[in-house]
C-alpha cells in the first residue's frame, strides 16, 4: 500500500497581539474574533493528527465533521459581532474567510474525495489530484491574506498597535503546511515509478513480451528521472528518512527493469519456443521420430529445466525485495509523519 493522504491548509491570524495605544475597545474587539478563530485552527489541527498520524478514515471524518460545525458556528457568531464604530471591515473579512474556508473543506474536498478513488489509475490521474489540493489551498490562502490585510488596516485605522507574535498553535499550523508541501513533492516522484512497475508487473503476468519491453523502459526512464530529481532535495529539518526510502524505491526500481526483467523475458521467449517443438514432438509417433528428435527435445528440456529454476529464483528475489522496498517507504513515511507533524492537543 502506498501511503497516500489528503492535505488542505488553512490560514489564520493567530499571531497578533494587540496593545493599545488609545481605547482599549478596538483591541478587544479584535481579540473577540481571534478567539473565536483559534478554535477553527484547533479543530483543524486535531483533524490533521488524525489524518496523518494513521488514526483511520472513520475517525478523520469525525474530525472533518467536527471541523465543519466548527467553522460554521464561528461564522455565525462572529458574523454577531456589531460593526466597530460603523467599521465593519474586521468583522467582515472574518466572516467571508470562514464562508469561503466552510466551502472548501466540504464542496471543494468532497470534489478532491472523489478524484482519490480514481487517483492511483494512472500518474496523470494522481497529478490531477493533488493539483486540485493546491488550487484548493491556493484558494484558501488568498482569501487568508485577504483577511489579514483587512485586520491590518483595521488595526491602523484605529489606532491598535499589532505586535507580531507567535504563539503554540499558528506555529502548529505553520507545521503543518511546511511537512505537507515537502512530502507530496517525494510522493509524486515514487508514484510515478511505482505505478510504472505495476504497469510492468501487471505485463509479466500476462505474458505479454511487448507489454515488458515498453514498460520496463518507461520504467527505467522514470526511475532515472526520480533519482536524479532527490539528489536536489535536502532532508526535512536535517530528517532525509523519507528521500532515503524513495531512493531505495528508485534503485530498486531501476535493477528490476535495467537486469532482473531480463532473466523474466528469456524464459518466457524459452518456454514460449519449447511448447512449440513439445507440441510438433508430440505429432509424431515413437517409431517416426528420430534420433536428432531426441536429442534436439531433451536439450531442450533441460534449457527449460534451468531457465524455469533461474525464472522462479528471480521471481523470489522480485518479490521478497518490492515488498521490502514497499514496507519501508510507508514505514518511513509514518515515522516522518509521526516525527515532524504535529499533534493535536489532549
């Protein structure tokens, strides 16, 4: 199983202390709404835990629920709020962020959910996916900055002087983006070759020479073009776990097409020319054959005799060496996760 998560990041002001330089009514007015606004951002973050610290499909979408209602109850009780001195910029801006950040976290990924059960059918298929997770988050993000843009100029216009302040949950949510953008970049690299080899399998299977030949080149291109790709790419906070396990994946990859594949094809060609001359040896009787008959048949079944050994030996080696190579990419991507992406609180 290739690990495989969904990812949508949201943006909120969470950094902003007010201190007053006149009335304190402008500076309270804005921490009302970043209150109500942090507890979106701890919704979200507790969905996000449970996406990609493997606490299970049903559980996730309890947190998505939970986070829609979320969103929506603080739409409505922002959207409360009278404007500030007939300036209703602030609560405004808030309000259509939550409307816009509610429309993407249920339409915009119920579209994205969809796309997913017909995302690992080809590369394209997937590429399409996770460019809709960008335009999605691309959305937010505008909107985001257009909303912080707002509050800023709130805060001039009123005299609220904002001090620029970090606090647990933005840097959380900060996080979140950063492990996100960096992991699809290496998930879309081992998919991509990946998918090639099961193309590749899938032709093995059916005995399809010409299927082998095209798909292990495609295969070897991709795996020359996925390693060559990571040897740009720096670890994650010093963490190069994950480009470790999708550059074993590559080179992998790449000796199965390159020189593995190759014992496949001959005995597929050697068995193919054996139940040929089985069959002709067949339609003749015992007294028609003659002694170059034999000879020619028992040579050939010994060729075959070794060519089936050295095939299934290969096979064995295929095998035992994918599913390694499987079980440590989702196992490094686990870890990694579990590492580098934040916990919810509680």
């Amino acid at each position: 199983m290739i690990k495989k998560l969904l990812f949508l990041t949201i943006s909120m002001i969470l950094s902003g202390t007010c201190l007053l330089a006149q009335d304190e009514n402008p500076g309270n007015y804005m921490t009302q709404i970043y209150k109500a606004e942090q507890q979106v951002a701890q919704k979200y973050v507790a969905y996000m835990s449970a996406v990609s610290h493997g606490k299970g499909a049903k559980k996730a979408d309890k947190k998505r629920e939970d986070l829609l209602k979320t969103i929506d109850d603080t739409r409505i009780k922002v959207n409360e709020l009278p404007p500030f001195q007939k300036d209703p910029s602030m609560r405004d801006a808030s309000v259509s962020y939550l409307k816009l950040m509610y429309s993407v976290m249920n339409e915009d990924y119920d579209k994205i959910v969809n796309m997913e059960e017909i995302s690992e059918q080809s590369y394209d298929a997937m590429e399409a996916y996770m460019l809709a997770q960008e335009k999605a988050n691309e959305k937010l993000q505008e909107a985001g900055a257009a909303r912080d843009q707002a509050a800023k100029k709130f805060a001039v216009d009123h005299h609220v002087n904002l001090i620029e302040e970090k606090n647990g949950l933005s840097e959380k949510m900060e996080k979140i983006g950063k492990v996100s953008d960096y992991y699809n970049q290496l998930y879309l690299i081992f998919f991509k070759a990946s998918k090639q080899e099961s193309y590749l399998t899938e032709a093995v299977e059916k005995k399809n020479i010409n299927g082998i030949e095209q798909n292990k080149n495609a295969l070897l291109k991709y795996a020359a073009e996925g390693l060559a790709a990571l040897d740009t790419l720096r670890g994650f906070e010093s963490d190069k776990s994950v480009v470790t396990a999708c550059k074993k994946s590559m080179e992998f990859f790449k000796q199965e097409a390159g020189t593995k594949i190759n014992i496949v094809t001959d005995y597929l060609l050697k068995n193919d020319e054996f139940e040929k001359l089985k069959k002709a040896m067949d339609s003749k009787s015992a007294k028609d054959r003659t002694r170059e008959d034999v000879d020619n048949f028992n040579k050939a079944v010994n060729d075959i005799n070794k060519a089936v050994k050295e095939y299934n030996q290969t096979n064995q080696t295929l095998n035992e060496k994918r599913s390694e190579v499987y079980n440590n990419w989702n196992s490094s991507v686990q870890a990694f996760f579990d590492n580098h992406m934040p916990y919810a609180a509680g």
